[in-house]
C-alpha cells in the first residue's frame, strides 16, 4: 500500500501551501475550497480516523484542537465564528485516510449550514 498523501505532504515529498506548523501538527490550504477560508489540520503522526484513535492518541487528539485555535487566529477568523468539520470513514466524506480537520470561515454573513 503506498503512503497517504498527507504523509508524503508532512514529509516534503509534495508541495501545498503551508500556513502553519508545529511538531506535532499542520495546516494547508484546500485545493478545492468549500468556504472563503477552508484549511485542513492534520496531525503529523498518521492516524487513519477517529475510529482508529485509541489511549494513546488522546493528547494528540488534545493539541490538534488547541492547534486549530492558533490557524484560526492566524487567519483572522476566530473572532467572527468557524465551522470545524471531521470526515470519518468513506461513507461520511471522507477521501484521504489521514485523520484531518476542516476550518471553514471567512463569510461575510452568518451560513444556513447548521448542525
């Protein structure tokens, strides 16, 4: 099986626009935008999906969402609102097997797409 696209990405094998990096996690921009702002945030240690966490993943888990705070700041979108989407499992959306997450923002007035 080769290697997912977001390793090959975390590892500098492939290009995309970088907008903020840690150790422990990273943000690009989305080659198909869905919203104005729309960022994944993947951790860098490859996790399938969330059906694939387990005890150990917790603190990862933990400072992924603390991470999407800082890009969201940084994109001058935290303080008008966002949207954080997960896509679990082929069925939900989800096409790279890389755990990621979705930061959608950047609307000019508030979206009819509510959960």
């Amino acid at each position: 099986m080769s290697e997912c696209l977001f390793c090959k990405i975390i590892k500098g094998e492939i290009t995309a626009k970088i907008i903020y990096q840690d150790r422990e996690n990273i943000a690009i921009y989305d080659i198909k935008p869905k919203s104005p702002v729309h960022v994944l945030v993947m951790p860098k240690k490859h996790i399938t999906s969330l059906q694939e966490i387990d005890e150990s993943d917790v603190e990862i888990l933990g400072k992924v969402l603390v991470f999407v705070q800082k890009v969201a700041s940084k994109l001058g979108i935290a303080q008008k609102g966002y949207k954080v989407v997960i896509n679990n499992g082929a069925g939900s959306g989800q096409e790279i097997f890389h755990l990621h997450l979705h930061i959608l923002g950047g609307w000019q007035k508030s979206t009819n797409w509510q959960v």
